[in-house]
C-alpha cells in the first residue's frame, strides 16, 4: 500500500479570504461581521478578528474576536481550493491542520500497489 500525503499552506490572509468565502454557501458558519484578520495562537484554534456594526452608534464599527477549533477550518479549506483552482484528490482523507503559526488542509490519500513483490 502506498501513502501520499499533501500540505496545503495558507496564509493568514487567504485564511481570512476562504472564511469569508465560505460564508457565502453556510452564512450562520460564523457570527455576523466580516473576518478582518486571523491569527493562530496555538495548534487547535484559530483566533479571528470579526469587524462588526455596533447599533447604538450608527455607522460605527467595532472588532470582535472569536476563536475556532481546528476540525471546524477544514470545510472551509476545501472550498478555497476548489475556488482557486487547486486539485484535490476525491477519496483522500482531507483535515485541518494548524503547524508553526500557519493554517494547512492536510489530505491523505492511500492506493494500492500496481504490482506486488514477494
């Protein structure tokens, strides 16, 4: 059996881009406001900066930050690579990954040997 396994690294910025793209085919993904920034602190969740209308005073804006669990990025990693034109295996196990401060779709993927050796 072989094993292939793929890393797709994002940046912060097109991990903001993919969550806000993602919004568009599940709105109530995120809380109301558009993702400004994100950043990620540690290996299981991503911090995200919404910039959201504050109602008492009109047109004012203000910055929320809500955190992520990591399962809950891979949805929306998969559709940034579909939108970008980026080839993703069908069968392949795809998860989130969070390494070294940098958001990744990690995608595994297992065929079988054309020959085998004994």
């Amino acid at each position: 059996m072989v094993m292939e396994f793929r890393k797709i690294i994002l940046s912060k910025g097109e991990l903001a881009m993919a969550l806000n793209a993602y919004r568009r085919i599940a709105p109530n993904y995120l809380p109301m406001g558009k993702v400004v920034g994100c950043d990620v602190p540690n290996e299981q969740e991503v911090a995200i900066d919404l910039e959201v209308e504050w109602e008492p005073v009109e047109k004012a804006m203000m910055l929320k930050r809500i955190k992520l669990e990591r399962p809950k990025l891979t949805d929306p990693l998969i559709h940034f690579c579909i939108e970008h034109h980026i080839m993703l295996p069908k069968a392949g196990k795809k998860s989130a990954l969070l390494s070294q401060g940098m958001p990744a779709l990690f995608v595994e993927l297992e065929t079988l040997a054309v020959l085998d050796f004994d």
